[in-house]
DNA sequence: ATGTTTGTTCCGAT
DNA sequence: CATCGGAACAAACA
C-alpha cells in the first residue's frame, strides 16, 4: 500500500522514536524466506545503535553506527510497528527487533501479510546504489517544468505509466499519480510524445501538491486497513482523495471511467479528462497511398 | 469460485 | 539491442 506520503510518515515516526535505541535481539518468524546473506547481515547489527531514519524514494533507510544501513521496502502490504508491550500480539509479524536504550524496551516489528516487502541492510556503497536505482523526485525543487517534460518524452508509453516507473520518475504510487492526472486534467492514457511543456508544468505542480497534502495527512488508509503508522493509526488522505475511488467526478459530476491501465485500477472523468490526442499509429502505407500524401 | 489489491522485478515479444 | 507490458511474487477479502 505504502506509496510516498505513507512511507514518508513512518520514517518520519521512526527517526522521533528509535534514535539512540540498539538492537539487542531479532527474532525472525519460521517460513519466512529470505536470503541467507540478509539473514546473516541481520545478525552483524546486535548491539548498534540508531543513528538516523530516512527515506530514499519508498524505502525507510535507517542508518546505524558503524556505517550499517537497515532498510525495509514495503512493497503492497508491508508495515513497521513499534510498541513498548511485549505481549502485543499483531498479524504477519516477519521480524521482530528488541531494541533498547537504558532501561527503556521497545520491539520494532516488521509485518507482511503479501510478504512482496523486502528487508536489506547495506553499507554506504550500497546505500548508494540504491539511491541511483531511482529517476528524479516530483519533491526535488530543483526539478523544472522542463526537465520533468524531458523526462516524460524519454519513455514512450502513456503518460500514467510513466508516472509509476520509479526508475524514471520516483515516488508517486497509482492512487496519487490518479489524482495528480486528475487534478492537471490530464487523461492517463496520453501518449507521453503527445505532453506539452504547459502541461508538464501543470502535473509536476499537481504532483507535488497531491503528496505534500499526502504527508499532511499521514498518508491514506484503505477500508481493508492495510496501512497503518508505526503506532498502528490510520492516515487521513483517504477522506482527501479527489478521484480514486469515486462514482462521480468531484469537479463535474460526470460518472468516472475506471479502467486498468498497465494492469493498474485507475479513476478518471472523461469530460474534465478528455483524452484529445491520438496516441501516433503505426500506419502501413502501400506505394499506391504514398503517391496520395 | 473469481476477481480485486496501495509495488517491483523479471522475462518474453516486438 | 532497446523498449514495452504482462506475469509473477502471496494472501485476504468481497
């Protein structure tokens, strides 16, 4: 579930609430896979201690002493819970880290009911190549109109795709890159050839106002309540969500289009929406219509 | 029983 | 060879 703004949150949480903190136990639940390499990088972190939490584009970075790096991707379903009573029982529990500073116990668990999360630790190299795992943030305010327009045109596909393509563009999920199209009155199905720079100038703000009020909110919890901060709470951005989800348009009272675009659900008003451009056909031209054109 | 699901990676087709 | 897009990963729910 966890998309920018939900991830945000939970670093966010994690860095008031664990700095100073070591690690003195980790209890890895049977039958959960994972590689023997992690496993025994796990081991290595007993007795370090919490230094920094970041986050590098949806993966919570938690920086320990001795330059170790411990990092949770949280995939669809993934969560971090931090509690101070042992006996908490929580589902999906993976991995469990006993954690102290003085006197003071806490259990920083890691929970997967999908189990597509990963845990990682790595060193600084590491660190490093992740970071250039992933294409430019929405967030970075260096980033201009243009640069996001050159960064759109460098994918051919439509313009909703581009937008997930983390390795292109870092950061939006499908609910928020949904709103964004929908709040820059942009179809989802446009060509990515076919965005101006008007328009890109449009969504890069869009964007990044669907998830400053994303972060505002804590991120946004779904009925099946999948997400939840590290204390277990929900988020809020779900009473926000301008198109995702909706029978009807906010704007225009239309009734939305819901159709899976890249295999992804996605929200959109076909009058506030309008799809204008035609994606560029492959057209087979024979000698006879060649003489025509 | 079937179709959904907030993410990412891999592999086959073009 | 580059690029695109569907399948797979696994589990719960309606």
């Amino acid at each position: 579930m966890p998309e920018l703004p939900e991830v945000h949150t939970i670093a966010n949480d994690l860095n008031n609430n664990i700095i100073g903190y070591e690690i003195k136990n980790i209890k890895i639940t049977k039958n959960y896979k994972i590689p023997e390499l992690v496993k025994k990088r796990l081991s290595s972190l007993l007795n370090k201690k919490f230094i920094e939490v970041k986050r590098i584009a949806k993966n919570i970075v938690i920086k320990l002493s001795e330059n170790d790096f411990l990092t949770f991707h949280l995939a669809m379903t993934g969560r971090i819970l931090l509690t101070s009573d042992k006996d908490k029982k929580d589902n999906w529990v993976k991995i469990v880290f006993e954690i102290s500073k003085n006197d003071d116990v806490k259990y920083l668990k890691f929970c997967d009911m999908r189990q597509f999360g990963k845990v990682n630790v790595l060193d600084e190299a590491g660190i490093r190549d992740l970071e250039n795992k992933y294409g430019i943030s929405v967030l970075n305010k260096k980033i201009t109109p243009e640069d996001f327009l050159k960064t759109i045109h460098s994918k051919k596909t439509n313009i909703k795709n581009v937008l997930l393509d983390q390795s292109i563009i870092s950061g939006l999920g499908n609910i928020y890159a949904t709103d964004a199209l929908f709040l820059a009155r942009i179809n989802p199905k446009t060509p990515t050839q076919s965005i101006n720079l008007n328009e890109s100038k449009i969504l890069l703000e869009k964007s990044r106002e669907i998830l400053n009020e994303g972060i505002k909110n804590r991120g946004s919890t779904l009925p099946d309540k999948m997400y939840v901060d590290i204390f277990g709470n929900s988020g809020h951005q779900q009473n926000y969500f301008k198109i995702y989800g909706k029978d009807k348009c906010p704007s225009c009272g239309t009734k939305t289009i819901f159709e899976k675009i890249n295999g992804r659900g996605t929200y959109f008003c076909p009058i506030c929406q309008p799809y204008k451009k035609e994606p560029l056909k492959k057209v087979k031209v024979n000698e006879g219509q060649k003489q025509l054109l």
